[in-house]
C-alpha cells in the first residue's frame, strides 16, 4: 500500500522572504490567494495534516474546517531553524559572511550556519515523520501544509538527488507537489 502525500508550501508571508525557519510570520492576504489557487479544483483528502508554525496551520485550519476534514498538526515537519541566520535574507547574510553563505548553498549536509539546526537532523525528523505517517496512514491521500525547506527534502529524495544539490530544487510559495510514500521511506513524484 501506499500513503498518497500532497504537499502545499505556504503562501508569501509578512516577513517577507529570506531565511524565515522558525520565525513565526503570518500568512499575507497575497500568501493566502497563493495557497487557496493551488488547491482550486483539487480534492478526494482525507486528511490534512500541518506544520504547527502559523504561516502553514492557520490555512490549514480554515481548509480543513472548510472541507469537513480531520486536522492534524505535526511538530516534526516544521521548517529547518537557521540559528544566526533566522529572520535575515541572503543579501544581508551575503554581506556579512558571503563564505560562510557560498557553502551553505553548495553543500548544506555539510557546512550549517551559527546555532542553527544542522540539515543532517533536520532531514532526519523530518522523514522519521513521513516514514510514521507512511505507516500509520498507509492507502489514504494526506494534504500536507508545509514549508520549501521540508518539500526540497523530500522531493530531492524521490528524485535521487546527491546532497549537495539539495537547495538546487525549486519550490515557490502556494506551490502544490505530489508524492507516493511507500514503507521502507520509498518516495516517487506523483
């Protein structure tokens, strides 16, 4: 059998963009436009499950009470915590420290910015999750309201990419992206 996994990135929020991670920003009116229209025609859930950061769950909540859907909220596929880095943008980290930026993008498994979660632990919650999941929910069809950071994950997964390319994987804000999850953490774009 096989989990069905629909991943939604949240819309454009109000801190704008840049290395957002654990920052608690609130969805734009725009972000939710974003959300809302990737969703536009598509359906058969049942269930949707959400990052706790307010940015994801709170669209989330209004979806799934909107559809007559369960809500589940998932610590574990929050976004990966960027330490120094938090709430800043590339161009003001670029300033500062364009090294320490430069190995962040070419080899993030291998270089992490000052006190933030090293993406080693972060891939490693985050698919200790989606692996639960896959066990819990196997043969059902989840939306997941989640962040780029989670989505590049496991969309560089099903795609067997190397680590270093990681960040090289494009998801915009409102984007919609499907998955196949089948036990033993297989993953294939749907």
């Amino acid at each position: 059998m096989t989990l069905s996994l629909d991943m939604l990135r949240h819309g454009v929020t109000d801190g704008g963009p840049g290395f957002r991670g654990s920052s608690d920003d609130a969805l734009t009116e725009q972000g939710r436009q974003q959300m809302q229209l990737a969703l536009t025609g598509k359906g058969g859930w049942d269930l949707v499950i959400s990052s706790p950061l307010q940015r994801c769950e709170s669209f989330a909540r209004e979806f799934a009470e909107a559809s007559g859907l369960p809500l589940r909220i998932e610590a574990d596929l929050r976004e990966l915590h960027f330490g120094a880095w938090e709430g800043r943008n590339s161009a003001q980290v670029l300033l500062e420290d364009p090294e320490a930026l430069g190995q962040f993008w070419n080899d993030p498994y291998h270089f992490t910015p000052p006190e933030a979660e090293p993406v080693r632990d972060f891939a490693a919650r985050v698919l200790g999750a989606v692996e639960r999941l896959q066990a819990e929910l196997d043969g059902q069809r989840v939306l997941l309201v989640t962040h780029g950071g989670v989505m590049r994950l496991l969309l560089a997964r099903a795609r067997n990419l190397p680590e270093n390319q990681l960040l090289q994987v494009e998801v915009g804000y409102g984007a919609l992206h499907g998955l196949q999850v089948e036990p033993g953490l297989q993953l294939t774009e749907a």
